[in-house]
C-alpha cells in the first residue's frame, strides 16, 4: 500500500493543504495515521476519498453536505455530474485510483472506451496527460512504486505506439523531423506524442528513442538532414543540468533548428539561442506541428 503526504493529496486534488487540514479537524472524511514524529500521511483510501470530495466540491457541492454521504452516496453524486470538465476529471481521478490499486484492467478499459469514441488525439490531450502531470510529482518524490509507474505507463505507450502505425494523412509534407530524448531522459510519452502528430500531418519522422547522447543525434542530423530535432523533457534524473543541456545541445546542434518541449522548459528564464525554441504547452506543440 502507498502512503501520500499532505502535499501529494493537494497535488493531484488541487485542494490546498491548508485547506485540507481545516477539514480534517470540522469533518470525518478524512483519518490520516501519523509517523513517530507526528507528521501525517495517508492510505490509498483517504487518496481516493479526497479526489471524490475535491470534485464534488468544485463543482458545486458543499463540503458540510459531503460529509454526510456514505461511501455509495458519494460515487453515485459523482455519476450525476453533467459539466464536460467534471466528466473529464472524474476519469483523472479513476486512473489515479486503479493505479494506486494495480487494477490495470479497468485503467486500460478507461483508455481504449475513451479512444473509442473520442480518438487518440483527444484521449491523450484530454486525459491521459493530465493524468501523468498530476501523478509525476509522485514519480519525483518516490511516492509511488516504480512498478506502478511501469504499468500504467507501458499501457499508454502501447496506445500511442499502436496509434502511430494506424496514422495516416492525405498531405505528404517534404518536411522531416528528429525526435531523440537525452541521456538521462527515460520517459517517452510526450516524444510518442509529438510522433504521432507529425506522422498524422504526412511529416517524416526520424525516431531515435530514449536516453541519446548528443554526438549520437549530431551524427544522425550531419547524415540525415533534418529540418527540425526536437526533445521533449518530462522527467529526467536528479543528475540532469538543463543549462548544462543548452549549452551543449547549441554547440553540437548549432547547425539545426531545434524545439524543446515539457515541463522543464515553463521554468527556464535565460535567453535562448536563436536556433532553440521552446513550446512550453501542448497547444504550442500541436500549432508547431500544424505550421509545419
């Protein structure tokens, strides 16, 4: 079983933990243990029963009438909520909650129901990467186990990779794209993305994969001549140096145009060489790829 700080709860609720604690002390929804040393921490239960109160409250419920539903109640309240992005967020939560509860069988019907009737590009856009934006700080603080991060993840892997060789376009571009991930850098969701847009909008896609080293991508692009190299950062060892990255990434790629993505670019304040860009949302990525 997992075990949240207050911090992690306010993360993937987006209920503060000021907030939190002023509710722990009015109502009885949520019982967390405490350490030795009296700091809190919380069951994968208490995880779950704030993600049902969060959304219930957000939309509209108060949190004194939320404490009195029983567990039934408050599943049920949440199936009545119409909005669009309270249906969205309640598909959030449930892949947060399987996860936490290894049932990879229901995460996965989560994906392909909603891939089916919205389509992958939605389906990724939609749910599944803010599924891994709220989970990915668990990934930085060791709050989860790897082999939870390693199911869930090679299941969205699976989709996008089977998404990619079903893409197809009525425009061939003459335009080609490097897609290459730093060393140090493992996660390929975002990079899978980007593929499969590009290889939708007809662009040519030269994949290099995870963790490559920079002499590895030069060689390729001297070769190949791209018109583009791109990386996407999502969540790269504790020992990674973005500026080191830069710096290097302009020295031995001087000759291309490079973009850069993920969240290691929405806090880099120094100026950017000419030929570096950063797309620093998924909407930027998407208009990128459109413009090509």
């Amino acid at each position: 079983m997992n075990s949240f700080t207050i911090k992690d709860l306010e993360n993937l609720s987006g209920i503060k933990a000021h907030t939190i604690r002023i509710w722990e002390q009015r109502y009885d929804f949520l019982k967390p243990c405490r350490t030795c040393t009296n700091i809190r921490y919380y069951s994968n239960d208490e995880l779950k029963k704030i993600l049902n109160v969060s959304l219930l409250n957000k939309y509209g419920f108060k949190i004194s009438h939320i404490n009195k539903m029983d567990g039934q109640e408050l599943k049920e309240k949440i199936l009545t909520l119409t909005q669009t992005e309270a249906r969205q967020e309640k598909l959030i939560n449930d892949l947060i909650q399987y996860m936490v509860d290894l049932d990879i069988d229901s995460f996965e019907d989560i994906i392909d129901d909603h891939i089916e009737s919205r389509g992958i590009e939605k389906t990724i856009i939609q749910i599944i990467f803010p599924f891994l934006d709220k989970i990915g700080i668990l990934w930085l603080t060791n709050n989860i186990n790897p082999a939870q991060e390693h199911l869930v993840c090679n299941i969205i892997r699976q989709k996008l990779i089977f998404g990619i060789e079903i893409a197809t376009s009525s425009i061939k571009s003459d335009q080609s794209v490097l897609l290459f991930l730093p060393e140090g850098e493992h996660h390929e969701i975002g990079l899978l993305f980007v593929y499969y847009l590009l290889k939708s909008h007809g662009i040519n896609v030269l994949y290099l994969g995870t963790n490559i080293p920079l002499d590895d991508a030069a060689y390729i692009a001297k070769h190949k001549k791209p018109d583009y190299i791109y990386s996407h950062l999502t969540c790269v060892s504790p020992n990674f140096d973005f500026d080191k990255f830069i710096f290097e990434i302009d020295h031995t790629l001087n000759k291309n145009k490079i973009i850069i993505s993920g969240r290691l670019t929405q806090s880099f304040q120094k100026k950017l060489p000419a030929h570096i860009q950063f797309k620093k949302s998924f909407t930027e990525v998407i208009e990128f790829v459109a413009s090509i």
